[in-house]
C-alpha cells in the first residue's frame, strides 16, 4: 500500500552566475511577483551594476573573526541555502558561542529547549516535541542514548562541533529527516580549512551551591579540549583531530507537590480530620538535594585525501564515553486519607480562588516520613564512522559513495533505599514512630516549607526499614540499551552548463537501524528477617542539608557500601517492568531525484532552488514479551511495511541588494517513538462475565505508521552588510495523522493463552498507540541580527541578535478534550519562544549577554521508577553573559585568550504544575526545582 508523506531537508546551497533563462514557471510567478514591485527601486541599481559585472556577489564578502565572525558566517549559510535554514558557526576552532551544543541551538528562531538537571538538553523545533526532529552529524542519521529517536545532544562536546545548521524546510537529497526540522551537526573540514592551527583550551568549573551533598566528588569541575589541523603533500591530504573532555558538577534543590486533592465527589468528607470540607488539600510532598559528576570524553577525526580535481575521499570519525555518577538524598511522605496513617489537620490555612477553598499551610499529625538515599549511575559508549568518496568521472558528471556507521550503548543503574523512624518490639513487631509537621505551602512556584518535631539527621534513631510497607526495603533497576544504525548512499549527478536547471541528483540510500532495550528489577532486603537496622558509623557520611525547605538535615549514608553491607539482593520483576523490555528493527530503502534550478525570471529577478521527490519503502518488526501472567510469559514478534511518496520543492527568489523571498512546499513524515512501536503487551483472554473467551490487552504496535504532513513556508529576508539581515517567516504543517493512544480491534494470532478458558477468536481490543485524526501547525518567526555599527561609528562594535516566534495548533494529544486546558495542549509545544543577544566586540575584548525565553508547554519527563510521563512546564527565562580578551598580533601574548562565563545568571527555576486545576481554573503547583549558577574561567592558546 501507499501513503502520501514528506520529510524535510535542505539543498547543498552554492551561488550561481545569473543566467538569461526565463523559467515558465506558473507557482514561481506568483511568488515573486507580488515582491517585485517592492523592490524594483533598490533593484534597478543593483542590476546595473551586475550587467558590469557578472560574477558580482549580491552580499559583501568581509573578513571578520570573533562573535561578528561567527554572525557573518551563519549568516551567509542562511543566505546562500536553497531551504529555509537556521546556523551557528564556531567563532574559533573549538569555540561554539555557548557552554553547550543544546545551549546555541536553542537560541535560533523557532526553536525551543527542555532542561533536564538543569541543562538544555533535547530541542523542539516550531513546536514540535524532540520525536518530530531528526539529528545528522555531517549529514548522516545519528542513533540516541535514550529510549527513542530525540537526541541527547550533549552527548556531543562544543569543542569539536565547527558549525550547525538547522533544516526547517526538505529537499529530496537530505537523508533521515523530520517532520518538524532537521538538526545538522558538522565538524571542520581540513582542506577546505587551508592552514595549519592548533588550538588549545582549559576552563575551570564552579556551582554557586557548591556541593549538596558529603562523599561525592570534588564540587569545582573543568573542561579540556585540543585540536589540530594540517594539510600535507601541497595540499591533497588534511587532518584535523579534536579531543576534549568534562568533568562537570551538577547540583539540585528539589521540591515537588505529590498531589493536590479533597474538592471532588469522590474524595471522603472526613477523610482528613480537621480539613474544611471541599477545600483542596496538599497530600504528599518529596525534598531532596542531588549532586552528580558528569564525565565526558570526546574524539574527533577527519581524514581528507583529494590528489585532483577529479577525486576526494572524506573519512570522518566521532567517539563520546559518558559518565555520569549521582547521589540523592531526601525526605517524602503522604498525607491523604489512604496511604497515610490517620492524618489530621489543625490550624489550616485557607485562601480562597475561583469557587474553591484552598488549604495552603497548617499542623498536620500522624505523619510517617521516608528519608532516601539513592545512587545511580549511568554510562554511555558512543561511536560514529561515515566513509564519503566523490568522483568527477566525466565532463559535467559526478558520483558519490558514502557508507556510515553509527552505535551506542547505555548501561545504567538505578538504586534507591528507604529509611524512616521505627521501633521493633516484643516477638520482632515493628511499630512505626509518627510525627507531627507544620507546613506552609503557598499556591506561587517556590519552594514550600516545612517543619518536622523530630530529628530525621539522627543515625541513632533512623533506621534502614520500609516504613510505608512498600514491601520491599530498596530497589535497584539496570536498563540495558543498544543502538545501531548501518547506512549505504549512492548518487549520481550531471551538472547541466545551459537551461533553466543547473543540475540534476539520482541516488538510493539503505539503512538499518536496531534498537533494543532491556531493564532487569532487583529488590533490596534488609537481612535478619528484614528487621530494621541503624547504620554504621563507617558507612555514615554528613548529614544532607534540606534548609532551603525548612528541613535541616536528613541521614546520609554510602549507598553501594550500605547495599553490600545490610541488604540481600534477589531479581524481582513485575507485568510492568517485563513491557519494559523491546527490540524494534528498521529497514529504509530511500530513492530520490532532485532537480536544481538556477535561471533569470526578466532582467531584475534570479530565482533558484530546487524541485525533488523521495521514494521510501520501509520494513519495520519489533519483538518483546506479552505478559498475561509471571509465570507464562511469551515472546511476540510482529511488524509491518509501508511506502510513502514524498515530492518537495524549494524556491528562492533574488532580487538584488539583499532582498530574498523563500518559499518551500513538500510532504513530510517522522516515524513514531520507538518504545510506541515495541511488541511488549499486556493480553488475556476473559475468564468471566459477557466478555469470558474474548481477547483483550494493551502495549505498543508494531503495526505503528509515520506522523504524515504536508508543509508551506514563506519567508522574507532583507540582507544588509555581513554581519546584519531581517527576516520574516510564516509556516503551516497539516498533518494527516497524529499518534495517541485509543482502543481498536487487534489480531492476537501468536499470542499465548495460559488460562484455562480458550478464545472464541483471535480478534479482541487493544489500547495501543494508533495512527489517529491529525490537524494543523501554524506560526510565524521574525528575526534579526543587526551590526550596530552601520548606523553611526560611535557604535561600532556593538551588535544584537532577536528572534521571536508563535505558534498555535488544533492538534489534541489525547482521545477526548479535557476542561483542563493543559490536557489539550500538543506536548512540546510552547506558543511563544523568544531569544535576544547584546554584543560588544573591539580591540581583543568581547563581551555578550543572552538570554532565552519560552512559554509553557507540555513536556516529557522522568517519572516513577524511570518510566516516561507528561507534565506542565511553566515559563522558563535563563540569562548567560560571556566576556573574553584575546590578546592583539603581535603582542608577546599573541594566540592567548582568557573567557568568563556565567551560565545560568539569574539562577532561573524549573517550574511544573499539576495537570488539573482548582476551581476557578488556578494552577496546582507540582515541581520546584533550582539548579545554581555555573561559573567558569578558561584559558586558550592557538598557534600555526
């Protein structure tokens, strides 16, 4: 069967002598002819001027270094693609602008990022979550560390990243695209570089909170990188080599509301004594601090051989080892009418909002805390080769072979132990302690305070135990992930010297990708018959300091000593933790042809691009368990095929003196989340009632098919100097499908049936991720750079960069539109996104404050035992300053530079809230986190 979708790319853009071809091209017309007019003044000069001289570029061609350096490079990507695309360019071998990849990536127009302990982390373009985008590094699909297609993008270091361009529109030549944009990571290359540069950088690292937590590592932190580049044997062979490595402290204050409760019908009206009846009531709450070492090593190598004209061989290669060790420490208790131990209020605090009272503080009683300390630590290999050869094999033809390989693997553990007030009496009869909590919770997003009546710091009276009989008294979880995607392209182009196109691509593109993911549960048991225990003086460490709740200290202790020490560890898998466990396998087959054009429309308008179309059969199976029951479990393997024809065009309309118009049309598709595409279910066949002998279940689909779309853009762009454009773009994605969870019939062939009742049939219900109803994306960008210093020369050297975008859809991620408004809203999407940059750049001396800002929206996020939820992000601002002197030509210090960097100035909160609302429509805060200021200092040295 065929589906009608797209992907999007871009064009490799190079600029064209204008040509005396006019192309009888019905859309272009219409395009440009509304702009001509506009422009025919600022024209008539400019083409004057050309008809002198041909080769006459439209911008200026100025040599500047430093932030305008890297400005003006980006720039002129931006200028001379054939798509709508965004760029960032290092301003110095090994110097990107910000402390991260994530970190300039999120500053280009349209683009968001989410933080994740505190770091930018994943990115979503126009509003689309990080599973519509696609990742490239030097134009090859990359795998990811994590469960699903988003990358992680700082598995890749700053240093070694030369530029980025982000692809917003497609053209047929750009392989393992998304739908909603595709991010493009290069490294230097050598011949293309043309001299000799070694470069060298060290920067120190420092937290404002300095270190939370005793018997972690060192609370200062640093960066090393070193490059080199060289050309050999005049200039047919080019090296360059990168390494660089972080070790980098990252420290948390965290507080989160569990829940928020007492106002609905369901809800006992004396469930909590003491409450006012129909008030909402916090019924649970979690403190700790976390600190954690991030360790990265990362190498860089490219190999360059071009002997002549006629051949050049690129071989590029890439490894990043990840390590990552984290503690947590912390506080948690309950405090509804279930799980708690006969909770009571006195003194409540009441506000009124909307129609609802709302208890924001009060004494509470019978409360029985657990006090936490947890280890995890996560490790991640990843490796990337690709092998590119070109051959100029006749006059006007060309041919490209290029093979990659890219893998990683992630091991990961996570380990958490519980420790609380207990007392064990006559016979071994364990009796909890309960205690008493004031609190005072205000419905603003900051941290809440409490006030316990005992001392939870005390390692003589809080014991190792389970004292919320959680029936087990640790946990120790292992994910286990493989990622591997092998790729072969070739292509075959003929360049055409006359006639309205410039040139003509054919080529096919294999890949085959295979994730799998394992996870294996253990349970940690205090030995003695799980009788509680005090810790040993050895095994203590420093009481943690929750103070910035209210709390003063929690017990501390080594978690890996302490599980060796007091604790049996035995494998303890549930249904849940067994659907955890998939492999997906991808085979893409990608055919294509894309047209360039390049041809004059009169005497005032050069209009290029491209047109182009994507054949793509894919074959995709996934295998996992079906879990009916712990002791009969079955494997299933099930999959699918499909093909999707995707047609692109893109349209670029010069009109001289800097003015362009872009347009771009085109099918797109981004292939579902991975984890939704896995075999791993839940199915049995009803043992009683009108449905006994009737199969039903949940799980993912391996049946699973693309996020299809079809897209517009438009985009209007004035250049003006190197360093300086303005730019307007309108944007619309109709996607035909969207992929949400819904009940559906389901053919359970291949399943096992371990009850004693058999089926009446093979088809039953399935809730599983479907291809279900779509809708539309829609928004629109402005953005500018300008260069100061063209209005007045008091100016000079002063600069700024402004983008801000809107975005809106009708697209309801769930089944059903909730009164809540959160609940309707696309995950990722942030309906304003906005970025400003104020530079001054002179004489050695750079200085630069950033700052990003972005709306709410529904994000992806860690829950309970590691699995995957969705929650409301509120606003999020973080300003970053940057100065740096790099010392003249000339000077005994020539090649030396000093930076300052402080990143996260205002020491801006992550903020959520709770998906419902009170009545009246106020927010429930959830989440509170703050994560510091991350200061650092570094020097570097660059020499020939």
């Amino acid at each position: 069967m065929t589906h009608h979708a797209h992907i999007p790319g871009a064009a490799g853009a190079r600029r064209f002598a204008p040509r005396k071809h006019l192309l009888a091209s019905a859309c272009a017309m219409a395009l440009v002819s509304s702009f001509a007019a506009h422009a025919q003044d600022a024209q008539q000069e400019q083409v004057a001027e050309t008809q002198q001289n041909p080769d006459i570029n439209t911008l200026d061609k100025v040599q500047v270094t430093g932030i305008r350096g890297s400005i003006a490079t980006s720039i002129d990507t931006k200028n001379e693609s054939s798509s709508i695309v965004e760029a960032i360019s290092a301003e110095d071998i090994g110097k990107l602008p910000d402390v991260s990849i994530a970190e300039s990536i999120a500053r280009l127009p349209g683009l968001a990022a989410q933080r994740v302990n505190g770091r930018a982390q994943v990115i979503a373009i126009r509003g689309l979550a990080p599973d519509f985008a696609a990742t490239l590094l030097n134009g090859r699909e990359q795998v990811t560390t994590g469960d699903n297609r988003g990358v992680e993008f700082d598995q890749y270091p700053s240093e070694l990243i030369n530029a980025v361009t982000v692809y917003k529109t497609p053209d047929a030549k750009l392989i393992g695209q998304g739908l909603s944009g595709t991010v493009d990571l290069q490294t230097i290359r050598p011949l293309e570089y043309g001299q000799r540069r070694i470069v060298i950088n060290a920067r120190g690292e420092k937290n404002s909170f300095g270190r939370l937590n005793s018997g972690v590592s060192n609370s200062l932190g640093n960066r090393f990188s070193a490059s080199y580049i060289d050309q050999f044997a005049n200039n047919t062979i080019g090296i360059a080599l990168g390494y660089a490595h972080l070790d980098s402290p990252f420290q948390e204050k965290h507080y989160k509301a569990w829940w928020w409760g007492g106002s609905a019908d369901w809800f006992p009206v004396d469930g909590i004594p003491g409450k006012p009846a129909g008030a909402e009531m916090l019924m649970g709450a979690e403190a700790w601090a976390r600190s954690s070492d991030q360790i990265r090593d990362g190498l860089m190598g490219v190999f360059e051989y071009k002997p002549n004209e006629n051949f050049h061989s690129i071989l590029d290669l890439y490894y990043s080892k990840f390590d990552q060790k984290e503690t947590m420490r912390g506080i948690m208790w309950s405090q509804d009418p279930w799980t708690g131990n006969g909770v009571t209020i006195s003194n409540p605090s009441v506000v009124r909002r909307g129609n609802v009272d709302i208890v924001t503080g009060g004494n509470l009683s019978n409360i029985e805390p657990v006090i936490r300390n947890d280890y995890n630590r996560r490790q991640d290999d990843m490796f990337s080769a690709g092998w590119k050869n070109i051959w100029h094999f006749a006059e006007n033809w060309t041919a490209l072979a290029d093979l990659s390989y890219s893998t990683t693997e992630r091991e990961q553990s996570i380990a958490e132990t519980y420790a609380g007030l207990q007392t064990v009496g006559a016979g071994g009869v364990i009796s909890p302690v309960l205690d008493t909590l004031t609190y005072s919770s205000p419905l603003s997003s900051e941290f809440a305070r409490f006030s316990f009546g005992r001392n939870y710091g005390d390692p003589s009276s809080v014991v190792l135990s389970d004292p919320s009989n959680w029936g087990r008294d640790g946990r120790i979880e292992t994910p286990h992930l493989e990622d591997t995607i092998k790729a072969a392209r070739f292509e075959i182009r003929r360049d055409f010297q006359s006639g309205p196109f410039s040139g003509l691509d054919v080529g096919f593109n294999f890949s085959r990708r295979e994730k799998e993911k394992i996870s294996t549960v253990y349970y940690a048991t205090l030995k003695n018959g799980r009788a509680p225990i005090t810790v040993d003086s050895d095994v203590l460490v420093a009481p943690t300091n929750l103070g910035f709740v209210g709390i003063p200290h929690v017990l501390a202790y080594d978690v890996n000593e302490a599980l060796s020490r007091y604790y049996d560890i035995a494998v303890r898998m549930d249904k849940n933790d067994f659907q955890k466990d998939f492999s997906v396998l991808e085979k893409v087959n990608t055919f294509y042809a894309k047209l360039d054009i390049d041809t004059d429309l009169g005497e005032r308008i050069r209009l290029r691009g491209n047109v182009g179309v994507q054949y793509i059969k894919t074959d995709q199976s996934s295998r996992g368990f079906n879990v009916a029951q712990l002791n009969n479990i079955g494997e299933v393997k099930a999959g699918t095929d499909y093909d999707d024809l995707l047609p692109s065009l893109n349209l670029v309309a010069d009109f001289g003196d800097g003015w362009f118009i872009r347009f771009g049309a085109a099918k797109t598709l981004a292939r579902g989340r991975i984890d939704d595409m896995r075999a791993a279910a839940e199915a049995s066949v009803a043992q009683t009632g009108q449905n006994a002998g009737r199969w039903s279940g949940s799980g993912g689909n391996p049946y699973l098919e693309p996020w299809r779309a079809k897209a517009a853009d438009i985009s209007f762009e004035k250049y003006f100097g190197p360093a300086s454009y303005v730019a307007l773009a309108l944007f619309y994605k109709s996607l035909d499908n969207y992929i949400r969870p819904n009940e559906v019939p389901y053919d359970f062939t291949g399943y096992t049936n371990p009850d004693p009742i058999p089926p009446v049939s093979n088809i039953g219900t399935f809730t599983t991720p479907v291809n279900d109803k779509g809708g539309y994306l829609r928004g629109a960008e402005l953005s500018t750079a300008l260069d100061f210093g063209m209005f007045t020369p008091a100016l000079d050297g002063f600069g700024a960069l402004f983008s801000a975008s809107y975005t809106e859809s009708n697209i309801n991620p769930s089944n059903t539109t909730s009164t809540v408004a959160a609940l309707n809203r696309l995950p990722g999407l942030s309906r304003d996104v906005a970025n400003l940059t104020l530079y001054y750049e002179k004489n050695g001396f750079s200085a630069r404050v950033s700052e990003r800002y972005r709306s709410e929206f529904r994000g992806e996020i860690y829950n309970l035992f590691f699995s995957r939820a969705y929650t409301t992000i509120l606003a999020d601002r973080q300003t970053d300053l940057q100065l740096s002197y790099e010392f003249p030509d000339g000077s005994n210090m020539a090649g030396m530079s000093f930076l300052f960097q402080v990143n996260n100035l205002t020491n801006s909160p992550y903020r959520t809230v709770q998906d419902s609302e009170f009545g009246g429509g106020a927010s429930q805060p959830l989440e509170y986190n703050e994560y510091g200021r991350q200061f650092m200092f570094g020097v570097s040295y660059k020499f020939n």
